[in-house]
C-alpha cells in the first residue's frame, strides 16, 4: 500500500500560463497538493497551441499540466473575482505570473493577499523582478537566456545557440517550489503565511554563477567550445575509429593517469609536462585532442566505452532524443507512465524524485473549463443563468 502524499491537504490556486508557473504548480501536484489552474475563458492558457503533436495536444502543456483542475475566468469581471474571493480563502497557496503591474492592479500581488490572508503562501513570477529599469518588460525565456548572457558562452566559437530546452522557465519553476516548500515549513512554526517573488532573470543569473565568478575572477569570458568543456580537458567528443563518437572527461589526476595507462596505454603520458596538470592541458588542449584521437583509431566506439569502463572514467554516448526514448535506464526503472486527457492516452515521465513506498499522481490533463461547475457546486456560487 502506497504511503500518504507529502503534500495532501495543501490547495493550490494558480493564475499561471507559459511554463515556468504551470511547472512550478504541476510539479506540487505531483505530490498530492490540489492544483487549481485558473486560465482564461475560450483557448485558455496559449500554452495549449503551441504545438498539436501529441493527439491534437501541446508537447508543452501536456508537459506541465497533468494533475490539475481547470477553472476558465475572467478575473477582471464581477463573476471572476467572486470567484477567486471564495477560493482564496481556502487556498494554502497562489501562485500568479500575470503581465507586468497586472497583478498588483487587481489586488492580486503576493503582499496583497498575504496581507488579506495572513495564512496564505502567495508568490509574484515575473520576467525581471520587481524594481530596477526592466521590471515593466516583457520576458520570454529565449529573451531572458539573452539578457543574462547565456547565449555568450553557449554554441560553437563561430556561433552562439540558445539553449534546446526552456531553461530559464525551467529554473524559474524550480526556485517557485522551493520557495514554496520552505514557506510551508516555515508555517508550520510560525503559522503565518508569506509573500516572495521568482523571476525568470534572478533564476538565470544563478545558473550563470559560475561564468560570471569566472569572468569576474579571470578578467576574461568563457570561451564557447561547442561540445567541449571551456575550463576542462580532456572533456568532450572524441572520434573512434569506426567513425563513432564517445564523450568522456577527466576532472582530477586520478582519472588522467588512468586515462593514459588504462585506455591509451601510454603510461608515459600521464607525466608530460604539457599535459599533467589541467591547466597545461587546456593550454595545450588542441594537441592532446589529436594525441588522443591518433591513439583511439585502432578502436571501435564500443571497445572505447569498455576501456573507460573498466578505469572508472565517466562516459556517455551521444543520443539522440529518439534513442534516449528507447534508453534502457527508462525503462528498466519503469521511469515512463501514462496520464488521460481531454485527447486521450498520452505518455509522461514519472517526476525525478522517488520516495520509497510513494507513488506520485499521474492525473489527467485537464480541459480548459473542465471543472468550474464542481468548483462552483463546492464554493456554493451560483453559475451565471442558472435557475
């Protein structure tokens, strides 16, 4: 028998749309927190046409929409806000990522509510928080990856390249659980609710922590390198001699000399003075990639994978997204589920934590509106036209 939720009993009232709020709240509902999305009337959140791939669904809101109930209101209208001043006070948590100044005109700003509701956890997402000269800009993650200079280090030397992923909403969703679950926690000792705020540049601006420390520190940027490591060598792609790519790196001595005696068989090497420190190695990076690729010739990518196996030195293959769908490690562990929706049957990854005796909730994706009759019925509101 599978043990209670973490977080059952916890109601959340999300005012969200994109990614980076509705993958906050998705991820709590996972966990047994009642996740109410609150979208707009007609299309709902335009997150739902991005894309139709998955039976006539978006990839993305198929991604960060399970498990939710979907109350489709206006919130500017009389109906709307009637709405929300019942739901508010049953609600644990709000979460809102409204255009800029949007939120704190309708009174719905984290302060605001925490100040109406003293119990309440509410959280503001924005682009670029709140003071400062861009706080009234609009943000899309691509647009946030620019700001906060990660295209600089990303790509090739030639050419900078966005992220393939959201990056920057996805980080943004992650520091809104965390903020979450410490106000949780922090209510359980105090009994009072809190107000914070997640933007999409402060969650960039610490993944570019270590670039900025870099650049900051060394006076100079990070060079783009493409597939390879910009301050670690070896550390990359590697060619074997059937024409296969291996990825490994070397992060300390141990590995490089295993390296040289283990999978070169060159012993000799490991106590090159071009090459026995990193920072030699990086300075003289071109030439060991040549060495190195000279030596694995004789090798099919395979053979190389087991060399680097058997000394303990970390690897991979380089995938491509339809094989990592067919990646052993997902299926074996049974990482791969099923959730419903409105279009039917559509697969979904199992959240990246596992709790021993714990099993997370895969329900379904809802329809925009699906569920304001039974909200309506459970706050006693009276539907518009109803007798």
């Amino acid at each position: 028998m599978s043990q209670p939720l973490p977080l059952s009993g916890i109601t959340v009232v999300s005012l969200e749309q994109a990614i980076a709020a509705p993958l906050a709240s998705r991820h709590l509902a996972d966990w047994g927190a009642r996740v109410i999305k609150i979208e707009r009337p007609g299309k709902g959140d335009f997150c739902r046409d991005y894309d139709f791939v998955m039976n006539g669904m978006s990839s993305q809101f198929a991604w960060t929409n399970r498990s939710k109930e979907s109350l489709a209101i206006d919130v500017k209208s009389g109906e709307g806000k009637r709405m929300l001043d019942a739901l508010l006070p049953k609600a644990d948590v709000f979460l809102q990522n409204l255009a800029p100044g949007a939120a704190k005109r309708l009174g719905l700003d984290a302060q605001s509510l925490v100040a109406r509701f003293p119990r309440l956890i509410a959280c503001d997402i924005s682009g670029y928080g709140v003071g400062g000269p861009y706080s009234e800009k609009k943000a899309y993650d691509l647009l946030v990856q620019c700001e906060a200079g990660f295209l600089s280090i990303n790509g090739t030397q030639e050419q900078p390249a966005k992220c393939g992923i959201a990056v920057a909403d996805t980080a943004t969703g992650m520091y809104i659980v965390n903020g979450v679950l410490m106000a949780l926690f922090n209510r359980e000792r105090t009994g009072k609710g809190m107000a914070f705020e997640v933007s999409l540049f402060d969650s960039m601006t610490e993944w570019m922590s270590y670039p900025a420390y870099y650049t900051d520190g060394a006076g100079k940027p990070l060079v783009r390198t493409g597939t390879r490591h910009a301050t670690i060598a070896p550390y990359g792609p590697f060619r074997a001699g059937d024409g296969g790519v291996v990825f490994f790196g070397i992060q300390n001595e141990r590995e490089w000399i295993a390296l040289c005696t283990q999978v070169l068989n060159d012993s000799a090497l490991a106590d090159d003075p071009r090459f026995c420190t990193n920072p030699q190695r990086m300075q003289n990076r071109d030439e060991l990639e040549a060495l190195i690729e000279a030596k694995f010739a004789s090798l099919t990518a395979a053979q190389l994978i087991e060399r680097l196996e058997a000394a303990s030195i970390a690897n991979a293959n380089m995938n491509t997204v339809e094989s990592f769908l067919r990646h052993p490690q997902l299926h074996q562990r049974n990482r791969i589920g099923q959730v419903d929706s409105p279009n039917g049957p559509l697969m979904s990854f199992l959240p990246a934590i596992t709790i021993p005796g714990v099993s997370p909730v895969m329900g379904k994706i809802p329809a925009v509106g699906e569920h304001n009759e039974s909200i309506m019925d459970e706050l006693g509101i009276r539907r518009a036209g109803a007798a």
